[in-house]
C-alpha cells in the first residue's frame, strides 16, 4: 500500500461498491457513535470544549452533538469527537489496536453535505474505517508500544480520507490533504485516564477535516507521506512496521476482524475481565466479604491501556482493571456511574481492589482487549473458581444482541433527548441506508430546543 | 528537568529576572519575526489559511498580521504562524535546531492582553525561547533524524509556555496545559518543500494557544508529560535523548548558543554555502560561464534539511543547494524573487544546477545550517578557488548589522504596509522594551483600512 494506492482507493471506490453488509455494520457503527457522543455531551471534556468554542464564535452552520449550540465545522468536528470519546464507551477494532468510529462519525458528519445520501455517507464511512485498519497494521504493535494513541493518530488519517471523499477530493488533493494530516497526527497513551484522552480523539476529528479543506482550496503536503524515509511510517512505527498490508476491501476491515462494541463505559482492556468476574459470581453467588483474591489474567501487551492501579478519579479509574472488577463485584453491574469521582473513592471498593491482582500469561506476540482471551480466578475463603473468557464481549463472535444495543442506545441519549426524540433518532438512524439526505438525522441529534443545554 | 520544574520556572521566574540584554535580544528576534510575516502573509499557504478562517467566521477580536482580517486568537496564532514561517526567512537557534521565534511570537500576541507591557511580553518571549532551546537539547539529534520538523513539535510547548504565563496559568494549569500540548505536537521534515512546513508552524502557535486556554478552565493532561517512559522524550525521541540538560537560564539560551538570524529567505543549511559563493564569486570575478563545478561540503547531517536537488517550486527550491548556489551565481543575489516559481525554471540557473555538487566533510557529532563549517570550491576554465566558511552568516559571530536588519524588516513590509507604516511600526517595535502596553504595535501590524487586503 502506497500513498497514491490509498488516495485512489479512498476517491474511486463507487458506493455501490460497498456490500449492503458493510452499510448494515457501518450503520450500527454510527447508532452505538452518536449514543455514546450525546451522553459523553455532558462529562467535563465536552463541557469546557464546548466552552472555548463558544468563546471564537465560529459560524453556526453545524449542529454540537447532544447541545444547543452550533458552530463551523471543524470546531464541531473537535467537540463532537470529544464526547464521543469522553466515556471511553465507543467501539473499537482490533486491527487498528484503537476506537475507529468516534473520529469517522465527528469529522464525517461535520463535512457532509446535508443533501448527502446515507448510503453516500455510510461508504465513505466503511472506506474511511478500512484506512483506518490497514493503517493500524501498517505501523503495527510497535506504534502503539512506544506510546502513541492510535485511535488519535491514525483517526486523523482516517478522518481526513472520509472528509476528503465527502468533500469530492480528487486523488492529488487527498494525496496533499493525507500530507497535512501528517503534520497534525499526535496523541499519546500517556494522557489516558485525563481529558486529553478525549482531546486527542477530538483532535484527530478536526485535523482530518482541516487537512481536506486546505488541500481542496489547494494548500499542499507532501504527496507520497505514508512510504518512504521520513514519512508517517517512518516517522511513528518500528522497525516491524510496513505499508505490506493485505489489499483494501479483501475482506473489508468492518467484516474481518470487524468492530468491536462496548458493553461497559471504560477502556476495552478490562471487558474480558469483567465478563469473567460477572460469570463466576453470578454463578457461584459469591459475596464481596467472601474474597480473598481476584486474579486476572493478561497475555503478553494486553493490560497496556490500563495504566492506572491506584485511580483517583472516574477518567482514570476507567484504566484500571483493579478498580473496575471490584466495582464489577461490589455493584453486581457497571455502568456510567461506577465512573462518578465519589464512587471510585468508596471504602468497601478501594478495600476489594487491594485484593485485584494482574497475572502474566504466557503467549506469543501483542494482545490488547480486543484481541486474545482472559483468565479470571476469584478465591474465596470457601473455594477457587475459575473461568476463561475466550471471547471479548461485543466482539463478532460475542455479539451484543438487537435488543443489547437498542437499550445502550437509548441509555446513553433519553436523558439528555427526551425518551420520545431519543426513540426519533434511533428510528431514523436505523433507516440511514435508505435515507434520501442527513436532514432528519442533523435535527434530532441536538436537544428540541425547548430542553436545550449549551 | 522534570514537567514540574519546567513548569515552576516558566510561572514563577518574575520579568525583572530576565536580564536587559536578553529583553533586547528578544525584541530584536521580534522585530525580524514579525517584518518576515508581513512579507509572508501574502504568500500561498498564508492566502489559503486566511480563506480557511474567514470561512468559520470566527470572532474579530484578534489581528491578523498584514492583512484586513481580524479573527479569534487561537485562528490568528494559526495564520500569522503560518505567514511567519511561509518564506523561511524567520530566525534559528542551533540548541533547538529549528524556527524559534515564530510559534512564540505569533501564539504569544494572540494571547497578550492589549494592556500587557512591552517588557512583560518579551520576557515571557525570552522564557518561551528558553524551553525550545532546552528540550531541543533534551530531544537532541536524533529527533531530527527520525524525521521530526522540532520546530513545530518543540514550538507547541515553547508556545504553550509563553500563552500559559502569558494567561496566568499556575504550576499544575501549566503541567496540564503541556499534557495537552503533547496531545497536538507533529510536524514532518518530509514536509520541507510543500505548504504543510509553514502549517506545521502554524499548528504549533495554534495548538499552544488550546492548550493553555483549556488547562486554565481546568481541562487535565498527564501533568508529568516530559519524563517518563511513554512520555513526550521517550515517544518522540531516541536512546540517546535525556532530560539531563543544563539548567534554565545558566547560561539563557537567547545568550548561548543565541539567536541566528537570516540574510537570505530559504533554509538555513544553504547559508554557509551561499556565504561561500558569493565570497568567491566577488573576489575572482567568476562568470556563470566559466564554471565547470561548484562543490560545497557538508558536515555529517549538515544538508538533512535540504531534501531537494531538483527543485520545481519556489518552495522546494528553498530546500535545495543545487538551486540556490546557481542562483546566487546567476543573480548575484538571493531576494525573495529568486523563490518565484518562473526564476526556478530558468533555463541558465538549471543549467548551472548541474554543475552543484555537495561533498560530505569529515566529523564527529550532528551539524546543521547554523552548526558547523562549510568549505565551497569553484573550479572554473581557468582554476580552482575555494573557501572555508567558519561562521554562519547572522550568527552571533558573524551578525547582521542594525542597519542590515532595519533592510530586511523594511524590505519585507514596505509594500504590504507602506513605507511609513512600515516605519513607524519599526520604531514601535524598538522601544518596545519601554512599551506601557502593546496597543499601538497591534494597531500598527496591519495594514491601514484603506489599503488594506483580506
């Protein structure tokens, strides 16, 4: 894969092109996206976004997310990303070894004409999200081990090849816009469990659209960024990193290895654990006092993301399988508020997390949350019970059900939409295939202005 | 020096310790800055940046520099940044290995308050300046090497260091804030050449300007973003990259290895070389035609920057010894004319172009533009003339003059601003160490309404 084979593939794949299965995976994408981004509206990092967009004044021709206000495109494309990604609730892909969608959706959606098709805009999205995969195995382990937030920096690609479809690129234009995306590209796994977490996914969103402006009006970057010395993959890989990647479309990333989506509101790296932790003590009735280890298992690279042991805020418990099997425990559930800053400083919790411990397994090569399997032992002083989770959860293989999504969607947007224009929303972003143009989808997206918050 | 350390001195430093001599100095590197981005404003990438803000009409609330636009202060950082670093004629500093002032400057009058004092702002501008000299040493060689353009990554903190005093951000606000920074921080050499080199200058001034904005409403980062494994040293440098750098301001850097200044609008690593030609040239009476070679050596790493020997812009011409030692042959001299894209395809000049030959010199360590030496030789039909060129022109050893600068700052803004304009605008900016505010150099840095240009 070469720089000009990306750019050709991004402007000349038709939309029917496209299978009608890829549009179904693409759909749901945006369903789970949008719910996760109107609920992320309220956290923090939105919020003060929102703020210092409000403060440049920018012009109201896009619509914020789960908000009142309106601003230029580019701006939204920041904020919308930001509460996309301010729960940590969005999906993720295992060849990008990161979250595909919440840049895609943000940037996409800010640069879409309203007129657009939803077929027309659900390709560019598949397209965008196969970039996204193939550049994630381009770089390779080694990108994400040195530090960098893949999510972030190849979303800034992937965010610039949709804008750059939707705003009709051609192949030169893309190949200069993908060379601006490169003076932009950042983030680091460092920020993880603070608001810049979020800040980087609303980065990328926003340079992606920056980068296929300026190249349409004619602002130049180098053309051939992705190969040779010095480029992108130079520049962020290792020495294991390659542009020899499978060819686009054979299979379509969102088929093989497919997106994977959350159940739980905090960093993928836990799910396998918590799935094993909620099966032994249902199955087993075991109580919190009844514990005298938690042991979870982790191939080799696979507890990376969770960098903190001894969290001290809701942001950083959400990377920190301690906090979250014992919260899993003492709570029977986790869901956004398990993430509340009061509840991460709970005595009987923090006394249960003393007991979590990590446990190296053995294995060859880089696992992550998405990609291996967990082992999860809880002992007790009546026992030893164990399990191994061999699926992630919300992975093809274990798939959140119709009804699963459907009451995440809505959880994640009744309270701030109104249960009747949460159930609108839902309904139309489910119709998005067939949809002649984005305009019902833009109007319910943001509150009815009678309930509206800024 | 840790995040926390370099975060206290940047906060706590109190102006009166900034020595006069260094104020001077600082306002001098002002002076040469912002004349280079009255010039530059009406180049390509700063005429393309400027439609990019007009179209997010964004509040008025800000200058843009030589020119009738007036937009929000992070857009203004990003277009006046841009302009600065459009013609590659802005400043160097060998410890940084790349642009200074130009991140600073143009982020640093974004967030000025009006009211601030000439004296308060050039100290917070000789503080910026001396974060980029020292994580330039921190980085060290082999972040260049690897590809990165330092004076855009390094300018996103020296950016955020100077917004942050400038906005009053305390010690953790400031720690936050380069977090933050470190979610933003690219730039690529493979862009040298192209539109996206300035860009990356004007994403620094931009993205340093966020920063600060956001940590003092409270957004949070990794507040030890510099130290550490996965941190900004270790993902963006080498083996060989440390934070065991000499102390702040013992000696400052704007002394030591100070500030370089340039005679000639394209890359630094052509100068010594340029030096060279013009020497030879003067003294031998040498004729285009009579040569049959221009050999001009280069240390270890001293011709990185230069990454095009066949040049077909302006632009890349600027990166290219084979262009600019014919052109400064054929001409005589090296102006912003010899950049025009027709003066680049001149049939004699790419004739002479064949002629040009860089000859690796011997050494140890990692040279530049502004470290180093350069031996030129000329052989012609009738001998072989050659010279050493031990100082980099416009390096504190071979300075330029006052009235060398006062040339370049009129050179570069008389025609945008007018002559007059242009000078008093000059005689503001020199007695802006006495400045009760920045009022009238604000003013002054656009052109007057009725000439004025978008």
């Amino acid at each position: 894969m070469q720089t000009v084979d990306l750019a050709r593939f991004v402007v000349e794949t038709p939309d029917d092109a496209v299978p009608l299965e890829a549009l179904q995976r693409a759909r749901d994408a945006v369903i789970d996206t949008i719910g996760c981004a109107i609920s992320g509206a309220a956290e923090q990092p939105a919020l003060i976004a929102r703020r210092y967009v409000q403060s440049i004044k920018a012009a109201a021709n896009t619509v914020v997310w789960g908000s009142a206000l309106r601003t230029a495109p580019a701006e939204a494309a920041f904020v919308n990303a930001i509460s996309g990604h301010a729960l940590d609730f969005d999906d993720s892909l295992p060849s990008l070894r990161g979250h595909p969608s919440v840049p895609l959706c943000a940037a996409g959606l800010a640069a879409a004409p309203q007129a657009l098709s939803g077929r027309a805009f659900l390709s560019a999205f598949v397209l965008g999200l196969e970039v996204a995969g193939k550049l994630g195995r381009a770089l390779g382990h080694g990108h994400y081990m040195r530090g960098w937030h893949i999510t972030a920096t190849v979303g800034t690609f992937s965010a610039t090849c949709m804008t750059g479809r939707l705003m009709s690129l051609d192949e030169g234009q893309l190949r200069n816009a993908l060379g601006i995306a490169a003076a932009e590209t950042a983030g680091l796994v460092r920020n993880f469990g603070t608001m810049a977490k979020s800040f980087q996914a609303g980065h990328a969103a926003r340079s992606g659209y920056i980068a296929s402006w300026l190249a349409r009006e004619g602002f130049t970057g180098d053309d051939n960024i992705l190969d040779r010395p010095g480029g992108l993959i130079a520049a962020y890989g290792d020495e294991h990193s390659t542009l020899n990647v499978p060819p686009f479309a054979d299979p379509w990333e969102i088929f093989e290895p497919g997106i994977y989506v959350k159940r739980w509101p905090c960093c993928y790296g836990n799910h396998r654990g918590l799935a094993g932790v909620f099966e032994l003590v249902q199955k087993h009735g075991i109580e919190a006092s009844d514990i005298v280890e938690i042991n979870v298992g982790f191939l080799p690279d696979a507890d990376k993301a969770l960098i903190h042991r001894n969290p001290q805020t809701g942001l950083e418990a959400k990377f920190s399988i301690e906090y979250c099997a014992a919260a899993a425990v003492i709570d029977g559930r986790v869901t956004l508020d398990s993430f509340a800053e009061a509840a991460v400083h709970r005595p009987q919790v923090r006394a249960l997390m003393e007991k979590v411990r990590r446990v190296p397994m053995p294995g060859q090569g880089s696992f992550s949350g998405v990609v291996g399997y967990t082992d999860v032992e809880i002992v007790t002083h009546g026992g030893r019970f164990s399990t191994r989770i061999e699926h992630t959860p919300g992975s093809p293989e274990a798939p959140m059900t119709a009804s699963d999504r459907r009451d995440k969607f809505l959880g994640c947007t009744q309270s701030v939409l109104g249960t009747d224009r949460a159930e609108r929303l839902l309904s139309a972003l489910e119709g998005l295939i067939g949809a002649a143009d984005l305009r019902e989808i833009i109007e319910l997206i943001v509150p009815a202005q009678e309930g509206a918050v800024a």
